[in-house]
C-alpha cells in the first residue's frame, strides 16, 4: 500500500476511531506527524488530494497531466496570483478564496465554502 493511507495504524474508520471511509482527527493528526517536510511543487495528501503551489497551479500542461479538474485557490486576487475560469478553460472547475498571507487575516471565514468545494470535487466522476 502506498499513498497516505499506508499511515493510518488501522486504516481509515479503524474500529471505534472515524466513521466509514472517513478517519478520525486523531489518524490525521498521526498522519501529519509522521510524514516529513516537503521538497516538491506539489504533494498528493489525500487519494487524489493536491496540495500546491504558485508554479503548479500556474502550469496548465502539468495539471493536465495529473488529471486535475478542479483547482481551489487560496490566495485569488493577490498579485502573483492568476487564477479564475478564463485562465483554467472549461477543464478545470476554479474556486478563489481572496486571503491575505498575513497573521492577522481571519481565513476560517472562508472553510466551509472551500471544504464544500473539495467535498463535491472528489464526488465528481472521472
């Protein structure tokens, strides 16, 4: 077994510890703490879950390539940042969260918007 769920000491919804596919806080937070620092442009942190940055999210071709339909930015609106439906195409469906990479900007506002984003992206077919 590869990927993130390799982790999970008894693997996701583990007797008593999540419900069904889902694992419980205490597996993700073993999860998080066993894997070391990243080196890469982007990482796959969930089964077909990307976590990226700026260079990957700006380069269509290796999204593409990763079979990427769904892209969540958030940091839309800032300067380095492109972003939105006419950048992406039809291809990829683009939600932009404008947050500030600041200590005091408030960007729990804007968690359930972006986890119901992700929630109907891996719902989606294909």
């Amino acid at each position: 077994m590869s990927g993130p769920e390799a982790s999970w000491p008894q693997g996701p919804g583990g007797a008593g510890t999540g419900t069904g596919d889902e694992p419980s806080l205490k597996e993700i937070e073993q999860l998080l703490n066993t894997r070391g620092p990243s080196c890469n442009h982007v990482d796959e942190v969930w089964p077909n879950l990307f976590l990226g940055d700026l260079v990957t999210a700006h380069n269509r071709f290796t999204l593409w390539k990763m079979g990427v339909t769904h892209v969540l930015n958030a940091a839309h609106g800032t300067a380095y940042s492109q972003g939105g439906h006419d950048f992406y195409g039809a291809t990829i469906d683009y939600y932009g969260v404008r947050a500030y990479d600041r200590p005091d900007f408030d960007i729990s506002q804007f968690f359930f918007s972006a986890s119901e984003f992700i929630h109907k992206a891996l719902n989606t077919p294909g």
